[in-house]
C-alpha cells in the first residue's frame, strides 16, 4: 500500500517539474487540457465536474489561469448569470506544450518499466481503482 502512495507522488513530482519547464502545474494543465478537449468555452460548473472538484476550486482556478492570460472568461449569451472558460492562443501553445512534456513523463516511466507486463500492471492498478 505504502509503496503505490509513494510511486503515485513520484510521478506526480515528475510530472510537476515536467510541466513546471512550460510555466503550468498539474492543476492548471488538467484544465487547459479539458477546456482544448472541449472545443468550446465551458461554464464553470462543467469544469468543475470534468475535473471532479467544487466550484469554488475552479474559480480559483480560472483566476489564475485567466491572471497568467490562458483562459478569459465568457459571459454566457444563454444565461447572464453563468460565466464561461474559454482557453486563449497562448493558453492552446501552452497547453500543447505541456503535453509533450507530459509524453515525455510518460515515456521515461514506461523505458522503467520496460521488462514488466504492461497489461497485467494496467489490471492490477485497475483493480484498486
């Protein structure tokens, strides 16, 4: 038990300091990325639930986001009181160049485990899930 925390801090610290190289953190990728996926602006109720917190965490979030010029924020043409995330063009560079780095992770995580079966690690993992 002890060593699955340790190796899902492991990789959480190497994808940090991965994405730390492109000026994000985890949080700030994991919600570029669902806004790029998107493909439109979402309210923030949709991101929160996409990224499974509260609310009150994305707009935190968003400021941050929105202060470092990735995400601005809609007003919704629907609905006055629902406020939209939409990703900016520096947003969509950063985001793209944060998942190369994130492959990159990836990459070197799977050279480690090289001698070991890929798909009986995947079910295993999975069944803790």
């Amino acid at each position: 038990m002890f060593s699955l925390i340790n190796v899902g801090h492991a990789v959480e610290q190497s994808l940090e300091t991965a994405l730390a190289r492109v000026g994000l953190s985890l949080a700030k990728f994991g919600a570029l990325t669902h806004l790029v996926e998107a493909g439109e602006p979402l309210s923030l109720s949709e991101c929160a639930k996409k990224m499974t917190c509260v609310r009150s965490n994305i707009t935190q979030l968003v400021d941050r986001l929105e202060a470092d010029g990735l995400v601005r924020r809609l007003k919704d043409p629907q609905d006055r009181r629902t406020v939209r995330a939409a990703v900016t063009r520096l947003g969509l560079e950063r985001q793209t160049a944060g998942a190369k780095e994130v492959a990159k992770v990836q990459a070197e995580l799977l050279k480690t485990l090289g001698g070991i079966n890929q798909g009986a690690l995947r079910r295993a993992l999975s069944a803790i899930t």
